[in-house]
C-alpha cells in the first residue's frame, strides 16, 4: 500500500504508551498504515508533533490541512494535551468533549478523544472507548457485554448506544510480573507456548476457590520443585489461574447476555476457552484493529458533522 | 554478649535465602548472637562453609568440636547440601533425615534439617517446619492452626504434635511486586506506612468478591487518577486487597479454631486487624525468632538424645 496525498481524505492514529499507529483514510476505507514505538510514555510534550510528522508526513501535501483523529494515551495527563474523561454512563463518543491540539505545522489540524471513567468503583480507559464505539458502528444496536482482554483487561456493558459501566482487571500485567519477575519464572523457564490441558486444569481450579490464588500460584512453584511440572505448564497455570479468576468474577456479565470479545486473536481465543470451560456459550471474536479503525472513523464523522 | 567458646555447647543457625543468622547456645539459653547478608542465594557450594565460619568463628577452640544445627533455604538443592522433604502429615521434625554435611573445619559438625512438602495441593516448606517444631515446644499439645505471614505466608494444620497439612500464599511477593514495579507504583509514590482506614476497606471489599482482585488493584490506580486517593491510603489498598484475600481464602483454617501467628510483630498486626475484621477472635502472637530457636533447640534434643 501506498496513499498519495491527494486521496488521504483524513488520518487515523491509535497513539498508546508504546506504540503509534496510524492509518491513511478515505472514508471508512484505508490506503496505507504506518507505525512507530513512539508511545506517549517515551515523549516529552513538545516532542508528540515531530513523532506524529515522523509517521504521516509522507501523505501530507503542501496547502492541504487534513484532519487527524487520535485515540488513546496521547490524550492522558502526560500525553500531548489532556483530554478529560467522559463519565459513565455515557455513549462511548462525545464529539463535545473531543479536545483540539494546535500544532505548528498547517498541514494537520489534529483531534484527541477522550478517555472514560466511573466513579464507583473507581475506574479509567483511554483507547477502549473508541473500540466501543467501534463495536456498535459495526454491530448497530449491540446489547449486551464487551471484553477486551489485554494488559489490563476491560468488560464494559453495552445498551442503548451507551457504555453503562466497565471494570478493567490489571490480569496481563500481573500475569506478566509472576511469569517473568516472581519466584515462578524459575518453574516457567524459557516456555512460550502454554500448554492447554494444564490452561484448562487451572481455570477450573481457580474458579473453584478464587480467594486462593496466591496459594494456586505458589503450587506452581512447589509442583515444579517436586518434579511434576513441564515449564509450557507452569506457564498455562499462571495464565489459567489468573484469567479464570477474571472470567469467573465478571460471571454476572456474561452469563445468558451476549458476549463479544475484541482484541488479539491468541489473547481472545485463551478467554474464549476459560469463558467456555466455566459455562459460557462459544463468545462472538472481533478483531481489535477492526474495532479501533471503526471507532475513529465514527468519531470523524461526529466531527464532520 | 560476647560467649566465651567454652561455654557454647552448640551453634544454632537460620540460614535463608537472604540472611544467616546464628546463635551461640548453651541449652535453651542464648549467649551471643551473629548475622550476615550471606544467604544461600548468593552462595556457590564450595562458599558455605567460609561464610558460617565468618559468622560463628569467635565461638570456636581448637581441640573441640562444636555441633551446629542449620534450617532453611541452606538445605535447598540449590544450597550446601540437599536435606530432602518430608512428606505431610508427619511430626514437624525427623531427625532420621536430617543431613550431616562433612566439613574441612573440625572444629564444626554441621546438620541440616530437612524440609516439608505436601503433594496435593502441592506445596513446599524450608525453615518453617522448625518454627512449627519450636510452637509445639513453646506450647506442648496445641492443637489449631499456624499462620505465617512473610514474603510466602504458611498456614499450618496442627494437632497430635503433627503438621496435618499447610499452604502457601505468595502474598508478600505479590505486593512487592504490585507496590514497586506494577502501574500502581505511580499512586504509592514513597508511602511507606499504610494507612489503617484504607486497610480496612481493601479488606472488606476484597473479601465481598476475592476473585476480582485484579479488579480492585487496577481501581486503586484509577482512584489515584481521579484524584481521590493518597498514596499512604494506595500502599494500605493493595495490601488490604492481598491479606484480605489470602485470610478470607483460610476461613475453614481459623473460624472457631484456635489460631496463632508466628511471624514479625508489624506484619502480625497487619494479619491480626484483617483476621478479626473478617470475624476471628483476636489471635495469639508468637514472635518469630522466639519459634525458629525453640525449633533448633528441639532439633538440638532429637540429636543429642
């Protein structure tokens, strides 16, 4: 792919602590991608207009101002204009609350979305907003509970255009800290792929008693020092332990309501199968750039109009 | 103190992963003691008995040997020699398999007790089974539960002078790494001391719903972010959200069941508040070093009788 100017109608940009994507738009349609690991957490204030040049310049023209729309971390306190959360219950986008950036080059006029939060209990996105709504221009009038697994994992409950409420789990990041940092990184090794027989055991051990985890992970440990445990399984228990006592506490929001999950395609089939081993019919799969491509796009279009 | 080496009749050791400490003994009664950051963590095989030598060297003469008796982390495969577990239920001690480890030094004649292990759950003990053998010293007959609590907390079933069953909570580990490498370090900042009231309601709350733990976590970061919560009250959340669980986990373990807490007198009061938040009647405390001596001391007695 490759966008000339002329056709890039608008800019798409997904700008988390890491990385930044970008897309060339015309419409709903894209032309070109283009990505950087210039996360809002490696940039300086001054120094999110040259990433952002770094990235699109090559479809910008001379005397042509087109429009950016930004999601994500870009708009934190940290980032390169706050843009303040919108309170649940809510729709997902606000164009009021959209906050506009000056920039010194004309040939982008750059919008950041604003994140969501909920007072009780306490609660905060930045980026998955703009997947709601995504989801919901995709699947008009959705009803029901959307999971979107990740570092830190949100379940928000959709009705009537709005998000009602969410609650983030910080499971991919604990998980991370145990397997990689904890004494269980002794038990894991060097695996990578876990194994499923030992994901799917630990799932249903973790929902059986879930106040117990610490001892389930510890275990894990004590399995591997007494000889009974392959590293691919150390790793599925950690991962099955946690995303079990995840799937099993958010119970109320899946059980006989529709459930779709938007992410990765490995990270959404492990909780598809927790989710499935605990009682849930199979959930519905949404790829995660699908969602955050038709949430900007949504977002344009409130601005357009 | 300073112990003249004709009156040390033996050497009592607790030699972690961390720390070795050692105490120069005549009976029961302490004359000296001695410790340094030489734990078996950082010990090649062939460093063990440089560094006990370091540390116990001014209560030794030439021309006499002196028994020492080591628990812990130093029986470890990874140690200076590997003193088997022994499987549960069994008395806290079995001095038939307790390991001699021959020495260059004969001014030294060093035995290592073993530790536990437990096969389903799986679960693994080293230096905690003398601390339970020195509780049943200390208090002949008691019949009940022992708690633990440290970097990986203990739970202990006693009764008829046996340990029937125990597990391990890697709830210490766990808030360290929360507190000090995970997102939520940014709402702790440098608290030191939790604060009580924070504590309190981590407990409650994550006893209502154990298994959204990671939930609660990441609502602390967003209360952080909200403005709402200081990092005295963030520090006391996390460790209110991890003891709360690991206690209301132990429930069968406690209710109506003589309980005690063998452990550092801050982190005992922190286990105590949330034990009787839940419901326990307040616990007896037994400070730590008190058991892990009484416990040599026993070991000392099945070896010398």
């Amino acid at each position: 792919m490759n966008a000339s100017p002329a056709a890039v109608a608008w800019i798409a940009v997904d700008w988390g602590t890491t990385n930044l994507r970008a897309w060339a738009m015309a419409g709903d349609r894209v032309l070109d991608a283009s990505a950087r690991p210039l996360g809002m957490g490696a940039l300086k204030r001054e120094e999110f207009e040259p990433a952002l040049l770094e990235t699109v310049g090559g479809w910008l023209s001379d005397g042509r101002t087109v429009p950016v729309v930004a999601c994500g971390m870009v708009g934190a306190r940290q980032g390169w204009a706050e843009a303040p959360y919108v309170d649940t219950p809510s729709r997902p986008l606000d164009a009021a609350r959209f906050v506009r950036v000056a920039t010194a080059d004309r040939r982008i006029a750059v919008t950041i979305i604003h994140g969501m939060c909920q007072i009780d209990p306490a609660d905060v996105m930045r980026g998955e907003e703009t997947q709601l709504a995504g989801l919901l221009a995709l699947e008009p009038g959705f009803s029901g509970t959307a999971c979107l697994p990740g570092t830190h994992s949100k379940w928000a409950t959709l009705g009537r255009d709005r998000v009602a409420g969410f609650r983030t789990f910080m499971t991919g990041e604990i998980f991370a800290l145990l397997s990689e940092q904890s004494i269980l990184r002794h038990s894991v090794g060097d695996a990578s792929e876990p194994d499923e027989g030992a994901f799917a055991e630990a799932v249903t051990e973790s929902a059986s008693a879930p106040g117990a985890l610490a001892a389930w992970l510890f275990s894990t440990r004590a399995q591997g020092l007494l000889g009974t445990l392959r590293p691919a399984e150390a790793l599925a228990r950690i991962s099955g332990l946690l995303v079990g006592m995840e799937v099993c506490a958010m119970r109320a929001a899946w059980i006989e309501r529709p459930l779709v999950l938007i992410g990765a395609p490995a990270l959404c089939g492990l909780y598809a199968r927790a989710l499935t081993l605990l009682g849930a019919r199979p959930p519905a799969l949404i790829d995660a750039e699908r969602c955050t491509l038709a949430g900007l796009a949504a977002a344009r279009r409130l601005l357009a109009g």
